[in-house]
C-alpha cells in the first residue's frame, strides 16, 4: 500500500503536452490523417510508460491505485451508526463495500487469478519500475449485432502522472485485431476517468441504453421449467445478449456474477443468490438472481438469451421468484426490451448508455 509514487519529470511533462498539443487537430478530425495521429500517441507513449499483462505479483500495487480513490473508510457500529476508521480496522467485507474485490489484498488476489485463469483481460502500465495505471477488459462474443467486444471494465492511474490512461487505452486499441474483436465497448459515465480518456481520442456510438426497472414478482399463468445451473463456463453465452441487467457488457457480468468467487466471504453467502437455468414457451435462458443488499424480498435479476426477450420469459421468472419469496425484482433492460415488462412496473430514473470506440 506504501508504494512509492514517481512523478515524470519536467522535460517529460513537456514532452506528453506538446505531443498533445500536436495531435489534437488531427485526434478529432475524421479524415485519414486520424489513424496516423493516434498511430504517433501510440509510439510516443510506450516511450515514456511500459505496458504489458498484470501478474499475481501486481497485486499489491493495483490494490494501492483502486485505494487510493476512496475519501474516507466506513463502516456502521452496532447501534447501526455510520462511523470513519483506519482502513487497517475494517473486515474484508467492510472494505468490499466501498468498492469490491480491489479493495483489499486478498480479495484482489482471488479476482486477478480468475482473470490471468482466463475470467478477463488486465494490464498494468510502468513508469521507471513501478506500476502507475491498470485496465481491466473482458472479452465476449455477443448477438449478430456485436459480434466480438472488448468491455473495459476498469481503468484506473495514479494521480502523480499524467498521460497513463491513454497509453493503457492505446495498448488495448492495438490488441484489438489479435483478439478478433470488432467494438471495443465502455459504460459511458459522466465525469469519469475512463470516458474522459475515451472522448478525448475517439468518436463515441451508442449502442444501447438501459434503464432500472422495478417489477412485482407475482404468480402467473405460464408454463416454465426452471433447474439449478452450476456451470460458468462463459463458452454458454457465447453468441447471447444480457437481456437483463446490461450495465456493462454481457461477459463481464457473467463473471461477476456466475462464478462462486466470493462465498467464502459469510456476509456475500449469507445474501444468497441463485443460477438457473430457465425454459419458457421455446426460448431457453440462464439467469442470476441475487438478494438485495438491505431488502431481503427484494432481488436483483441478470438474464443472458439467444433471442430477443420475451413476455412469457419475464412472467416466468416473476413467478419463480414469487415462489422462492420474493415480492420485487429490480431489472435492468434496454429501452427496445421494455414492453416485454407489460404495464406492470415502476422506474426509477437511473439509466445507463453503453457506447463503442468509433476505430475507423
């Protein structure tokens, strides 16, 4: 956690602003001098920062850089009172919720060996030794639509350099064709490091939006078959869309959530949550059902089909999760799926816009 934070020196500052400065005319033109302009960033910053694959023994510094992020350390007292301490006194649990697996050790350790084992895609980028940024991708094969994407998921730097960001995103973009990707995606959220970075060098294109869905899970006359489904084999979803819950891209959800990384952690075990594996009216569908947070009838849905979505599928789950003891779903689904939903349900105005890199 201690890491020393180097800082480029003058005539290198110099250097990453006057390259900026000269490429910026040609960055967002979209003539063909575009693709020699980002060519040249590309040369320029693996000058100044090594990139390459993160390894087991990154572990500490990546979890420094996403640490490093958090204002204050919480966590609430027995009398159910938010109180500030020293990172060193939190549970693991405890620092998970401030932002996941980064935010511990070990936890970080247990997610970066399923990435490196083939859950993802990570890189670190180097400044004189030491690590000072890190992107995190997952690739899918996603509907006709899509085809192969590449999701970055995180991309976070040190904030005693400048210039990280775009060599780690200049680094993917060149990696593009050997993974035989053909959209290099992002969730586009205001004000943050990675659409920042993105905007800068490339023309953003929508590609769907999302909107959060509260649907009453209800009994219903609907004929279905719904069985445990323990395999996380990403292999499954291949050619498959998120139906629901597409915050981000339907690869990474799937490890996020399908794996049973994290139930050796009581609090996350103690939640609950169920994969199956649904059949209803002819369309087949794997599904993640977790239990909120703070409501215990109350149940996130995330739902991976080979086909457009369906009513007679969302009946079926609304009345397996009846069944189980739910009364609320919460789903996430794009606007073009949403009469699947019929009249019943409630919005709560949160919304989410994913885009790809215009890389022509």
């Amino acid at each position: 956690m201690n890491q020393r934070r180097p800082t480029l020196t003058g005539r290198r500052r110099f250097t990453n602003k006057l390259v900026f400065k000269l490429i910026q005319p040609f960055a967002t033109s979209r003539t063909p001098l575009y693709d020699h302009a980002y060519l040249i960033a590309q040369v320029i910053f693996s000058l100044t920062y090594d990139v390459r694959s993160a390894s087991l023994d990154d572990t500490r510094a990546i979890v420094g850089l996403f640490t490093a992020q958090i204002g204050a350390w919480q966590r609430i007292d027995a009398r159910g009172h938010v109180e500030d301490v020293d990172y060193d006194a939190l549970r693991v649990y405890d620092r998970w919720l401030h932002g996941g697996a980064w935010m511990s050790l070990e936890t970080g350790a247990i997610h970066l060996n399923h990435l490196l084992s083939g859950g993802g895609l990570s890189f670190v980028a180097l400044h004189q030794g030491v690590i000072v940024g890190y992107l995190e991708v997952y690739h899918g094969v996603e509907g006709a639509a899509l085809g192969g994407v590449l999701h970055i998921a995180h991309l976070v730097t040190s904030d005693q350099v400048s210039g990280v960001d775009d060599a780690l995103i200049a680094h993917l973009v060149g990696q593009a064709k050997n993974l035989k990707a053909q959209h290099i995606t992002i969730a586009r959220v205001p004000e943050s490091l990675l659409t920042y970075a993105v905007e800068r060098h490339f023309t953003l294109t929508s590609l769907a939006c999302v909107r959060r869905y509260t649907v009453p899970a209800r009994t219903g006359q609907v004929f279905y078959r719904a069985v445990e489904h323990d395999d996380a084999d990403p292999v499954q979803i291949n050619g498959w869309s998120l139906s629901i819950g597409r915050l981000t891209s339907a690869r990474h959800i799937w490890e996020a959530h399908m794996p049973r990384l994290w139930e050796t952690i009581p609090e996350i075990r103690a939640r609950g949550a169920h994969r199956l594996k649904i059949s209803a009216s002819g369309q087949d569908a794997l599904m993640v059902c977790e239990r909120d947070l703070y409501n215990p009838r109350s149940a996130d849905v995330y739902c991976w089909t080979p086909k457009a979505l369906t009513a007679q599928l969302v009946a079926s789950i609304k009345d397996w999760a009846h069944r189980e003891g739910y009364r609320a779903l919460s789903m996430v689904i794009a606007d073009a799926d949403v009469k699947a939903l019929g009249a019943d349900f409630e919005t709560d105005g949160y919304a989410r816009e994913t885009c790809a890199l215009d890389l022509a």
